[in-house]
C-alpha cells in the first residue's frame, strides 16, 4: 500500500498554481478547493495530504518531517539554508534577488554601506564576498522606503518587473541570484518514502520539461 505525502503548499497564488499542477497530475483533494477555514486537507485515494502554511514557513515544516516535501521560493532556501533535499526548479515565480538604491548613485568605497532588506542573510554573504563592511537594516515590508528616507544607502529585495523601483526613483544597482519556486523534501521522508517521492517528482519532471 502506497504511504500517504504530506505536502506543505505556500499561501497566495504561488500555491494556487503548484496545486493545480500536482491536480493535473493525479494528485488532486478537491476539500481543498472549499471555501473552509479548515487547514489540512487529505485524499486517501490520491495519497496525499495538504496544508496551507506561511511560504516563509515551508522550509520549516518540510525541515521537521511534518512536511515529507513542499515548494518554496530559492530566495527562502537561501535565507534560512534549511537541511532539505532540493529536488526540482519548477520554474514558477521568477524573479531576482537584487542590489537597489537611488537613482545614479554611486556607493562610496570607504565606507561602511548600511542596507536594508528582509535577507538578511543573503545580504551579508552578497558583501562579505565583496570584502565590503555593511550594517543591516532588518525591515519586514516597503523596503523601498528605506533609501528614499535616508534610512539605508541600498536595499537587498527581490524584484519582479521593477517598476515599484522606477516610480520611486530607485534603479537595481546590481542582480545577485535568480529565484524561482523549488520542490523540496524532508532528508528523512525521502529515504522512507522514496518510491512516491520519486514518482511525483518524475511525473511533475515529465508534465514540466518533457513536453
């Protein structure tokens, strides 16, 4: 008898989206799809078990074992280095982590660069290896602000399209890494449940890049 796979899904469209795929590919609950406050959803037939939590979070459960596998932006994985397999780029949600400040403005070599961003850690690691001092402005929203109000010299943020930077006289400075969703399991739930796991990733592989 198959084991059931517990799948941690991220709130928001990104969820909605990576749903509809693992749907079309026989793994379909249609509870989820009620308007409920419920917040774990199983279909035995299918062998699956969802819950909706945080994308911030994803990382987190899939890291416990209370997820066997979820999908999380690269911008968390690189964050928060979660001890988890990365198994898929699925390709969903592009975007760029980036470099960003006020427009035509040149950073100083001399001195100590303040920067805010919600990276903290991605942030740090961009400088160190460009052997440049910073201190971190931790900021939970409208990073943007930060550089307008003299706050910080830079912000450390990912960016879409860029145009919340262009109406606010900001321009990217430099791109340091790609992000794009990532299919991601539990070390341990890999090992004990190989079989399924590697059938879902092979039927998500095909559905993604076989066609």
């Amino acid at each position: 008898m198959n084991k059931v796979i517990n799948i941690a899904l991220p709130k928001g469209r990104l969820g909605e989206k990576v749903y509809k795929l693992f749907e079309k590919l026989g793994y379909g609950c249609p509870a989820l799809l009620e308007n409920t406050r419920k917040l774990v959803f199983e279909d035995e037939k299918n062998g699956v078990r969802y819950f909706w939590v945080k994308p911030s979070d994803v990382a987190i459960y899939v890291e416990t074992g209370v997820a066997d596998v979820g999908v999380v932006g690269k911008d968390i994985l690189l964050e928060q280095n979660p001890d988890v397999y990365e198994l898929l780029d699925l390709g969903f949600g592009k975007c760029r982590m980036a470099v960003a400040g006020k427009k035509g403005e040149i950073l100083p070599l001399d001195k100590t660069i303040k920067v805010a961003t919600k990276f903290p850690n991605i942030a740090k690691k961009h400088f160190t290896s460009k052997s440049r001092e910073i201190d971190i402005i931790k900021l939970n929203g409208s990073i943007e602000l930060a550089p307008i109000l003299g706050m910080s010299d830079v912000i450390v943020d990912i960016v879409e399209t860029g145009s919340t930077l262009r109406e606010n006289d900001l321009e990217v400075f430099e791109d340091i890494v790609n992000i794009s969703a990532r299919f991601i399991s539990n070390k341990t739930s890999f090992r004990f449940k190989t079989e399924e796991i590697e059938l879902m990733k092979s039927r998500i592989e095909k559905e993604l890049y076989n066609d």
